[in-house]
C-alpha cells in the first residue's frame, strides 16, 4: 500500500487530507496518508497562540498572528469552493471576519470531511531523507504527549517509511530581523512582526514600524486603533502612501538609531519608545534534507515546481501554498487537489525537460507583471490553470479577481474603512450585510460579537 506524509495541518495540510478523502469516497484506494502537526490543534497560523519565542517543547513558535487581526482581503475571495460560509454559518455573515471566525470557518470543514483522525499531532517532523535505490524517504519524526510545559514530558523518536511527501508548513513564521546601527543599545523593545501578539501592549507609546507591506500596514493600524500615541512607518523603497489616520505617517528608510532616536535617511529623526520590525518571513524546511529543500524569495512563483506544486528534481515530493498569496484556501485546495492526483497517479507528469519549460514558461510572464493589478491577474491565471487539471468544483475566478482589484482601490480610498465593504461570494452569490460597527470602531474581536445581528 502507498505511504503518503503530509507534514503540517494548517490551511494547506488540511485541504490536502480533505481532498485525498473526496477521492476516498468516490471510491479510488488512496494508500495510507499520515500527517504531522507539530502542535497540539489544526490551523496552522490561524490555531492563536500568545506564546512568542519558543513553544512548549523548546522549539520556535510557529504562529505570526495577533490578537484583533481581522481577515485584510474579502473573505469571498478566499471561500472553499465545496464549503461556503453559507454552509457554515448557516447565513450570510460580513464581508471581513475576524481570525477566530476562519479559524471556525476552516474546522468546519475539516470536521465535516472527518479528517482529524490522519493527523498525528505533538509530532514534529525532524528529519526527511531520500533513499534513491529505494525510491522512498524516510521521516524521523518526535512526538511527545500534550503538555502545557517540556518539564518531564516525554519524547518518542521514530522513523517511518513514505513513498510521497507532501510539505504544508507555510512560510510566515520564520522571520527576516535585518540589523541597524544603535539596535543594541536602544533602551527600548524591539520585536519582529512575528511575535507581536496584543497591540494594547503599546497604548500610549510612540512606535517605529521597518517595512512597507501587509504586516507594516496592518499592525499600524491596529497600534493606533488600540491606543499608540504616535506611529512611524519607515519604508526600503516606497511609501504604501495610504491616506493614513491621524497619528500615523511614513517616512523614508532608517539610517540607524541613537538611544531612542530615530534618524531616517532624508536627515529628520523621532523619537520612539519601542521597534517593530515587519520585514517579512524566510522559507525555512531545516527538517528536509539539503537537496530537497525549496530555496526561494517570497514571491508570486518559486522556481523549481511545475505548477507550482510539484519538486521538479524529484516529484515525489511536493509543495503546498508555497507562493506568496492573495490567493489562499481555494488556491490551497486547488493545488491539494492536483497534488493528490500526482501522487495518486491520475495526473501524468510530463518529462522533466517539459516541466523545467513550463516553470519557466511562468516565471517569463511574472517576469513581466509591473504592477499590483498585474499580480492579481497573474495569480488568477495560475489559479485557473491548476483548476483545469483536477475536479475540484468550480467557482467564478473573473469575479474574485474583479474582487481583488476593486478590494485594492477601496483600501487606496480609505485605508480605515475597506473592511466595512461587502461583498459577492463567488460560490453562492451571497453579498456580506454590513458590519453592525465600523471596523476602525470595532474593539471585539470575538466570533460572538461577529456574528450578532444588529
Ligand atoms: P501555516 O498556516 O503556517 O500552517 C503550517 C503548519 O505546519 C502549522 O500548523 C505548523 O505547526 C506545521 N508545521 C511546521 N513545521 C512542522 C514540522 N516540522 N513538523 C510538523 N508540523 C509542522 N491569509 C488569508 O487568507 N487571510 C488573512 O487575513 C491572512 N492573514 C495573515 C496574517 C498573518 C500575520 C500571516 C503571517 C499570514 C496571514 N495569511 C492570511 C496567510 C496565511 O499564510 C494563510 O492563510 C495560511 O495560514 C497558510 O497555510 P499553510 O498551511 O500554508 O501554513
Ligand atoms: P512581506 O509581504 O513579505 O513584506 C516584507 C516587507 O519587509 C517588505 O515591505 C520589505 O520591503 C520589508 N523589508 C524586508 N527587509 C527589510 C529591511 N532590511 N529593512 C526595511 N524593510 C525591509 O511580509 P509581511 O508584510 O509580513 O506579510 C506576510 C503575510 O502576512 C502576507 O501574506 C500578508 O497578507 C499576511 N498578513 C495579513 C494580515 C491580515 O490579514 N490582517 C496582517 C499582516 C500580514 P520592500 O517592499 O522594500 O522589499
């Protein structure tokens, strides 16, 4: 019987187990598949943790996510094809939910596809090796029983035999921390994006922000949205030129600090009080052996796998939701389900020199793509080509991709108040009612006060 690891069970573990068990059910023999999950729940980064640092068992946390972080893209554009928010919630819900709600949302359908019962969790996955006589890898994995502290637990190391591996273990939790002149002496914090948790820590409180992306953009927000007297966004290379609420502004690249001030490099400087630094996330696989290790830059296309999915020097192994993303849990799905008929041998590869072409095929025509509508469309074209492969069920890509670009301009409208936008689902024609409050107003962010009406 065939082996298959699926290392991870977030967003992208979980589509996967959910598709190899569509295909359980309709009657095709899918082998054996095991996933590892390092910690004690699914969800990956949507599974909340306050621990920042090292976990339980001494390794580094996985999660990135916050505290008050609210979906930043339209929850329509996001939406299971075969699991709508219609389904979950059993109505219509708005348009940009907080994170405990897609957490809820993605359980859902985990637990409607049963699939806990493939998932080892307290198992990290050490080590995975290729055995090119046999043709299989081997996993050394450590597992360890539930526990709130490493102080007498227990840890079991094995190793187990596969004839296909999957990786799901994301690339937002390693993070990239560059180094300024005068860090080692500012008497303040300084933290990576990474580990902030709870943005109340910094009310009152005048804050740096490195970096001119999602992270940067969100967490300033929500600074001065929870209380920051003052924040400060410093960019590499251009401002996100958002029309920024009072009490936040940006200004050009850091030159270095002196105590607690800060000197950019057009000469000004302020004075500030801690450091974040939102300067993005490193693919880190220290658990794969050298010579299957993706090695890549966050980007709309990593080179080395044919349709973005498929390790080109040895597809046995495969990659799940590896690129960077405005597209997420249905482009996870699609790419589960193409991964799923490889493996399974319903999809035929071609040689490795018409591979190599398409990759590079993709990488000319992202190449090309000078601007944020050009990589919406790019991603929706990558989207649709994988769809085309397998039958995971269709659903209105034009009018994600309108939502994306229509989601943009609201943003540059009014970067405050795009989350009390609605919208269509591309699945059922729902539109998202109105938030009962603003977003900018909203302090809870819990699923019950979501979901109440009115
Ligand atoms: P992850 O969610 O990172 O899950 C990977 C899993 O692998 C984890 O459970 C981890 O414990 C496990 N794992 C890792 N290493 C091992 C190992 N060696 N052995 C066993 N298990 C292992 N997307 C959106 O659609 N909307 C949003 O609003 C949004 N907000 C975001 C906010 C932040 C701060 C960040 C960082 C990302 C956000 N994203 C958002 C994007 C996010 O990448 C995806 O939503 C999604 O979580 C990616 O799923 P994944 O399964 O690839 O990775
Ligand atoms: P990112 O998109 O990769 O951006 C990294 C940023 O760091 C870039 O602006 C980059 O600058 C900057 N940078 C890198 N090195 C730097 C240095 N040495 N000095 C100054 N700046 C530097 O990472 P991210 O913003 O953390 O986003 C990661 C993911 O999290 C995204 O998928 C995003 O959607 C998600 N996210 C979602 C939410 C939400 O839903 N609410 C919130 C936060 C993050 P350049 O642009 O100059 O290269």
């Amino acid at each position: 019987m065939s082996r298959i690891a699926v290392i991870g069970a977030g967003p992208c573990g979980l589509a996967q187990l959910h598709a190899f068990e569509q295909a359980r059910q309709d009657g095709i023999d899918v082998g054996e598949v095991v996933c590892f999950e390092k910690q004690s729940d699914w969800g990956g980064l949507w599974n909340y943790t306050w621990r920042t640092g090292v976990d339980a068992h001494g390794d580094p946390v996985h999660g990135s996510m916050y505290r008050y972080l609210w979906s930043n893209g339209p929850k329509e554009c996001l939406e299971f094809s075969d699991y709508t928010f219609d389904e979950h919630f059993g109505g219509p819900i708005p348009s940009f939910p907080p994170r405990e709600v897609l957490f809820d949302y993605i359980a859902g359908r985990a637990k409607k596809s049963n699939v806990r019962q493939f998932i080892r969790f307290d198992t990290a996955v050490r080590e995975v090796t290729f055995d090119d006589a046999a043709q299989t890898f081997t996993l050394t994995v450590e597992s360890w029983e539930a526990a709130e502290s490493w102080e007498g637990t227990e840890t079991t190391l094995s190793t187990e035999v596969f004839d296909h591996v999957i990786v799901a273990t994301g690339h937002f939790s390693t993070p990239n921390v560059p180094e300024y002149p005068g860090f080692a002496t500012f008497p303040g914090r300084i933290l990576h994006s990474h580990d902030f948790r709870d943005a109340v820590e910094f009310a009152g409180k005048n804050l740096l922000i490195l970096g001119s992306s999602y992270s940067a953009e969100d967490i300033a927000l929500q600074s001065r949205k929870y209380g920051a007297a003052s924040v400060t966004i410093c960019y590499r290379n251009a401002p996100m030129g958002f029309g920024w609420p009072d009490g936040i502004s940006e200004v050009p690249a850091l030159s270095h600090v002196e105590g607690r001030t800060a000197h950019f490099c057009d000469g000004t400087s302020r004075d500030v009080d801690a450091i974040i630094l939102c300067t993005g996330y490193q693919h880190n696989f220290p658990f794969l052996d050298p010579e299957l290790r993706l090695v890549t830059p966050n980007n709309l296309y990593p080179g080395g796998l044919y349709k973005g999915v498929v390790w080109t020097a040895n597809p046995k192994l495969l990659y799940l939701g590896m690129q960077d993303q405005f597209y997420t849990f249905n482009m996870f799905d699609a790419q589960a389900f193409v991964a799923r008929d490889v493996v399974l041998g319903r999809l035929a590869l071609p040689d490795a020199d018409a591979m190599a072409a398409d990759v590079d095929a993709w990488l000319a025509k992202y190449a090309a793509v000078d601007s944020v509508e050009g990589q919406i469309d790019f991603q929706t074209d990558y989207v649709r080509d994988l769809m085309a492969l397998t039958d995971y069920p269709d659903f209105d890509l034009d009018l994600v991709r309108q939502h994306f670009v229509t989601w943009e301009h609201d943003k540059d409208e009014s970067i405050t108040g795009y989350r009390d936008k609605s919208f269509a689902s591309p699945c059922t024609g729902t539109v998202g009612p109105t938030p009962h409050t603003t977003w900018w107003d909203e302090l809870d962010d819990s699923l019950a006060r979501f979901l109440r009406r009115g």
